[in-house]
C-alpha cells in the first residue's frame, strides 16, 4: 500500500511539473508550484521526513509562493514567448538528472535497520531520551514522545532557530524589495502628475 501512494504522489508530482512547464498565465504557474511544494512534503510524510515536510509546506507552498504572487503582481501575469530554443536547457536538465541519480546508486539501500545513519546518535535518542515501554520510571533528558521533536526542538534547537532566521530575513529582505519598488513607482507617479495641478507650472 505504501508504495502505491509513492507512486501516486510521484506520479501527481510529474503531472504538476508538465503543468508548470506548459502554462503561460503566471499566477497559475504560482499555484502550481504551490501545490507541487505540498505534493513533496506529503511525499517526505510518507518516506518518514517529517521534519523536511515541515519546511517544505512553510518555505516552499507557504513564503515562496506570496513571494512569487508579489512578483507577478509587479510584472504582469503573462509570460513572454521567445524564439530561443529549448534543446540546451533540456540538456543541461537532463545531464544534471542523470548525475543525481548516478549519485544515488552510492546510497544505503533505504529503510535498512544496519544502515549508517541508525549506528550513531538515533540508538541514544530512543533508549536515553524517548520513554519506551517499560522505562517510564527513568530518568530522561528530554520529556518529549516525539523523536523528531526531540531532536529539532532540543538537540538541534539552535540550528532551527538559524534556519527560522534565515528564512524571516530573506521574506523581509524581499518585502522591503516590493516595498521600495511600489514607493518609487508611486513618486514617479506623483511626480509625473503634478505639473498639472501645480499652479506655478510653466505654461
């Protein structure tokens, strides 16, 4: 059953990027991206990812996407055709995927119990800091039932605050962008219109 819904999101997840690539009207680029970032953070939910998924649905379906509407809001909401051909791009698209994949093939085979990653800090993380059956009576460090709690909301609490950071100064950083650009338009616009209503005006 698991992998049937692999398969189903991985295969929505195609459908939304032939979408993307074929749509011209930008606003529904944007909610297309909108709705493959959620496609990707049910996909990290059901691989185990939840942490990922987490970020996924806030940066990518949440501030990326009133980030990219404030962007066609300014430019417009329809692309521009050009008579540039797309072999190279394609290319460059498919080597990079090709070299991803290749990539993986180095990879632990997942979901394995002897895998690296589960031979270091995750057998401490389970017995010492999680109570499990048995060992309500201990002494843990952390009173958290949730792992990936634990882990992110303590032992990685630091490095989840950099990252909240990190991402509130680029959503401001970009809000000021928008913000500057809609005052200057507006002085322009302002500046533009008030030699009809100034009375000193040369005539």
């Amino acid at each position: 059953m698991e992998s049937v819904v692999d398969l189903a999101l991985l295969g929505l997840l195609a459908v939304t990027a032939i979408a993307v690539v074929r749509v011209r009207n930008l606003v529904a680029v944007v909610m297309l991206m909108g709705i493959y970032s959620f496609l990707s953070a049910a996909l990290f939910v059901v691989l185990d990812a939840v942490d990922v998924a987490f970020t996924e649905v806030a940066v990518g379906a949440g501030v990326s996407t009133i980030l990219a509407l404030g962007t066609v809001a300014l430019v417009g909401t329809r692309q521009q055709r050009h008579a540039k051909s797309p072999v190279i791009p394609l290319l460059i698209v498919l080597v990079t995927g090709g070299m991803l994949v290749y990539g993986t093939y180095d990879l632990p085979r997942w979901g394995q119990a002897d895998n690296p990653i589960h031979g270091h800090v995750a057998p401490e993380y389970l017995a010492d800091h999680v109570p499990l059956a048995g060992q309500d009576g201990e002494a843990l460090e952390v009173h958290i039932p949730n792992i990936v709690t634990t882990v992110l909301a303590s032992y990685r609490g630091y490095d989840t605050l950099g990252e909240t950071t990190v991402v509130f100064a680029a959503m401001v950083g970009v809000l000021l962008l928008f913000v500057g650009t809609g005052g200057r338009r507006g002085a322009s616009a302002r500046g533009a219109g008030g030699g009809d209503d100034d009375p000193d005006g040369a005539s």
